[in-house]
C-alpha cells in the first residue's frame, strides 16, 4: 500500500482515537455529575413533601378552625401535640395481627414499640436503617414487640401503594414478611410496589397472590385503622414512637434508649 493510500486511513484511526478519548472522558465526567443531581432531586423531592405535609396539616386546622374542640391559637395548635403517656395496648388498636413483630430474645425481657411511619418518610428510613438495627444490636437479649403503623402523609400516592402491598403481604404471608417488606422499603432504591417485593417474596405464586390481594382491596381495613390511630393520636409528622406507652417524637436514638431503659427497669 503506498504512502497516499495509507494517509487517509491514518487520519481516521487518528479521529477514532479521538472519539474514544471524548467519549471515556464525558462518561468519567457525567457519571458523578448524574449521580449528584439525583441526590439533589431526591432532596428537592423529600423536601418538597414535607413542606406538603406541613401545609396539609395547616390546611386542617384552617378549615376545622371553627368547630368545637379544634386549635385555632398557637398556644391551642400546641397543646394538640400527641399524648405523652398512653396505655400501650391503645396504640396498637385496631392494628391487624401481621403488623407486630417479635425480634430479639424470645425469653428475654419484653419491650413493646409502636411506630407511626411512612413508607417515604426520610426520617422513618434513618430510623429503620441506623437507629433500631444498632438498638436492637445493643439489647441483644431484649424481646421487642414491634408494630408498624402506616400512613402516606408524606409520600402520597406513593405512599399509599407501598403500604397496600405492605398490608397484603403480612395478611397473606405473616409478620415476619410484612416487616422485612418495610424494612426493605427503607434500603432499597425503588419505590415501585412490586420490585420491593420481589426483594422480599421469591416465590413468584405468592407474589402474585399479594398483588391479587392489592387489587381486589383487601389492604382497606388495616388501612383505615392506621388512618385512625394517626388521627387519635394527633400523629403529623413521622416517625413518631410509643415505647412501652411513652412517646418519642422522631429519630431519637437517645429517648428510644431511654425509654428502653426505663421500661426494662419496671420489670
């Protein structure tokens, strides 16, 4: 091949090279960029929905300001903050069987904890993440009673689905199943219903039989409990806690261990 025929092919490789070059490089460059404007939407997105729970909740008291009993003053809107002591039987009312669990030492001690979550609350996810698996670590020889109990303040729609296949999972498949379908709501990076639960459920048949379950409503009557309590208890904003009857407002691993404490200690 003479030397005018090997030029062009020459400068072509010499611009394929180039290309490949410009392409890795972007890739390098766009990757992390990808990745911090997901977070930053995640954020905005977090943020946007707690704002609308704020306003939600400000909405309700505007419009029931005129009825009897409902706060329409600071000091009113105040003192309409969630008991502080209850019997702890009340905070599970209405509560379907499969949403308490039994964790930890099954001759232990018994501590009983009710949790007011969303399935997309950030916080409720900080709480399922770090929090309980490090407190439930430190009480190894504990039996904690856990029950979940769901709303979609937060979330919404979103909310909403998650908690229906939540429901229909435990109905279907027992507690165990139902909180490992919350826990792993709060680990994984999808907020699609059924990917959750593919995480959870091998089984394809009873997948499908939640999803059946799903559809055909079954999910209503824990749904409507939990609405419920989250009214009695005057619950607006998640997580929120009862341990062994004392509330604990938020992701406080120092109250929750305090309260822990004390509980153990009247037994």
């Amino acid at each position: 091949m003479s030397d005018n025929q090997k030029a062009p092919l020459l400068y072509i490789s010499f611009l394929l090279t180039l290309l490949v070059l410009f392409v890795a490089n972007f890739l390098f460059i766009y990757q992390p960029i990808q990745q911090t404007i997901t977070r930053l939407t995640d954020n905005v997105l977090t943020l946007q929905s707690d704002i609308k729970a704020v306003s939600l909740r400000l909405d309700a008291l505007q419009t029931q300001g005129g009825a009897a009993g409902t706060p329409t003053t600071q000091a009113e809107v105040m003192a309409d903050e969630p008991p502080q002591v209850i019997a702890h039987e009340e905070s599970t009312t209405g509560a379907q069987p499969y949403q308490t669990v039994s964790l930890g030492d099954a001759n232990g001690k018994t501590v009983a904890i009710t949790t007011f979550e969303d399935p997309l609350c950030t916080w409720c996810g900080v709480l399922w993440r770090e929090i309980m698996p490090a407190v439930f670590e430190q009480y190894k020889d504990v039996r904690f009673q856990v029950t979940h109990r769901l709303t979609s303040m937060i979330g919404g729609e979103s909310s909403e689905k998650l908690s229906k296949f939540a429901y229909c999972a435990g109905e279907l498949l027992g507690p165990e199943v139902f909180h490992r379908y919350m826990n792993t709501v709060y680990t994984t990076s999808s907020n699609d219903p059924e990917v959750v639960l593919a995480d959870v459920v091998d089984d394809e048949a009873k997948r499908k039989d939640v999803l059946s379950c799903v559809e055909q409503g079954r999910w209503s009557v824990a749904r409507d409990a939990d609405s419920q309590a989250f009214r009695r208890f005057r619950i607006s904003g998640t997580p929120a806690l009862y341990i062994d009857g004392v509330f604990i407002g938020g992701a406080d691993r120092e109250g929750i261990v305090r309260e822990i404490e004390r509980a153990l200690g009247k037994q």
